[in-house]
C-alpha cells in the first residue's frame, strides 16, 4: 500500500442518509443558518409593515358581542386607537411581535426547506401536493412549539392595554388635557405573572391544541398556494416571477389560507385570555369555547375580525414571501 489518502470532492461522496445530520445541514451548517437569517428577517419586516392591523385584529377577536368599550369597523378601530394612544398605539406589542416573530418565521421557513428535501421523491425536482402540504404542515408545527409562549405574552399585552383605555375619561390628564396612559407591563414582567400565578409552564402553552389545530393546515395551505401561484405567474422562459408578482402570489396565498383556517385563530386568542380579569368570557376549554361562542355569537362569532384580517394578511403575507425570497438572494441560498 502507498500510504496515501484519497479524498474524495464533495460531488463524489456517497448520498447522506435522512438521519444524518449532513442530510440535513449540507457539507455545513451554514445553509441551514442562512436559511435561519433569511426566515427571521423575513418575519420582522412583515410584521412590523402590518403591526397597526395586527392590533386591530386582536382587539376585534377578543371583544366580546356588546362589550361595553367596543371596537367597530376598520377606520373606526383605527382612528379610535390613534385617538386613545396616538402612534404607539399602532405599534402597542410590536416589540414583542417581532420578538416573538423572528424565531418563528426563522424555524417556519428553515423547517420548510429541509422538510422539503427530506420528502422530495427521487428523481424529481419538487413536491408533489401532499408532500407540500405535509412539509408545510411540519413547518408550522415546529414554529408554533418553538414560540407559543411569547405569542400568549404578546396578546396578553395587546389586550392589558386596551382595558386600560376603557375607561379613558376617568384617566388622570397631563397639563394639555390629554389623558395620562398608565405603563403597561412587558414582555418579563407578563410571562412571570402568567408562569407564577395561571400555573407555570402549562400556563403558557394554553390554547396551544387550538393552534395547532389551525396553524398546521394555515401554514400548508399558505406553502402550497404560493408554490402553486409563484409557479402560474412565472413568465415562460424565466426561472421565478417578478417581485411584484410574488408580492401578489404572498397576498393571495395568505388570504385562501387564512379563509379556511380563520376560526381556529379566534379560538386561540379567546384561549389566551380566557384567565385575565375583565374578560366576559370563560371556558374551561376549546370545545367549551366553540360551543359557548356559537351558542351567544352564532357562527359568525367564529369568523370575528375576518375582513380587516384580510388587511393585514394580505400584505404581510406578501411582503414574507417576498422579503424571503430577497433574503435567499442576498444570500446566495438558490
């Protein structure tokens, strides 16, 4: 014998096997960090374009029918917030949003990607329906555990503020007459009162079935329809659409899935602060929480918020997937 080691290039090794991290990570870890990156900044940009909509939506959610300080009407809700707490209003739980939204996105949009390759069918270069959907699916399982808690302390605030305005008239004024908005807690100071007095952990992941339930099929469905969309507006000849295109491939993307799913967003945010005080309602759980819902709202009381909703959805959606595709690019990730 020589001696001597051959190495072999990287297009010459042997196919890495599912389980093995290589499968997964590439020659590296960098692909699935950049991957990672591109999925956070994605969610940060999106999120922050919508967060006055964001607000919007959750106060709609968890009014209940006839509260006694209710949010009405999309330009209504909007001038009502900006009349009460001016621009930080619109911003009110953003911080925590994007807190919350960064690892999220970043775990939603990596999951994706490796979930494709590992379901890929040999030979072929994409999924085939069920496998997008399965992908997706798996993508929003991962994100949803990964985050749930931050996403109950982020509604938690969003809600604390609006009953503190709801009886606006009885705040003490600054020297302009303007009323004196009380500090809210934030996101330390919610998660430790949530954990210490609601019953620690398991405090923090309630409603987390009713998620689950939705965002699974929310987030396959929005993969599926944007893959579809990106597909059918790709001029011929040319390899992806243009970022206006993808823009409107996101936007329809969300809204088709966010049609479907809707219902299970309201029950989750019900779940979220069914425990707080000043809430109308209280369920024991996410059946107990449809059947009350229904039987004092009816059905429409499950699509609550839906049309200003569709707001918001429409372009954050867009602007992640566009955003994303951006980052990859930056990135060199294609």
């Amino acid at each position: 014998m020589s001696g001597k080691t051959t190495v072999l290039a990287n297009s010459d090794r042997a196919p890495a096997p599912a389980w093995s991290s290589r499968y997964w990570f590439g020659n590296s870890d960098i692909t699935w960090l950049k991957h990672l990156m591109a999925g956070g900044i994605s969610g940060a940009v999106s999120r922050t374009v919508v967060s006055p909509l964001e607000r919007m939506k959750i106060l709609f959610q968890i009014q209940s029918k006839g509260a006694g300080s209710s949010y009405n009407g999309v330009v209504g809700t909007l001038a009502k917030i900006w009349r009460e707490e001016g621009l930080a209003g619109y911003m009110r739980g953003n911080g925590t949003n994007v807190v919350r939204i960064v690892p999220y996105s970043a775990v939603q949009f990596a999951t994706y990607e490796q979930l494709k390759k590992l379901l890929i069918e040999e030979g072929k270069t994409e999924l085939d329906t069920p496998r997008r959907l399965t992908a997706g699916a798996g993508a929003g399982i991962a994100s949803v555990a990964a985050t749930y808690p931050l996403d109950i302390v982020r509604t938690r605030i969003s809600v604390q503020t609006a009953h503190a305005l709801a009886n606006i008239d009885k705040l003490p004024k600054d020297a302009r007459g303007r009323p004196i908005i009380p500090k809210m807690p934030g996101i330390v100071e919610t998660f430790a009162e949530i954990y210490k007095n609601e019953g620690g952990l398991r405090a923090t992941y309630r409603g987390f079935g009713a998620t689950l339930a939705g965002v699974a099929p929310y987030i396959a469905l929005n993969f599926q329809c944007y893959e579809v969309l990106r597909k059918l507006f790709t001029p011929p000849g040319e390899t992806a659409p243009s970022g206006t295109r993808k823009l409107v491939c996101g936007a329809l993307a969300g809204c088709c899935a966010q049609t479907i799913t809707y219902p299970f967003d309201v029950l989750r945010r019900r779940m979220q602060v069914t425990s707080m005080s000043g809430i109308q309602y209280k369920y024991s759980s996410t059946f107990d929480a449809i059947k009350q819902m229904v039987k004092s709202e009816g059905i429409l009381g499950l699509y609550r918020g839906l049309v200003p909703n569709y707001l918001k959805v429409a372009p954050a959606i867009g602007v992640s997937f566009w955003s994303y595709e951006m980052a990859k690019d930056a990135l060199k990730l294609w």
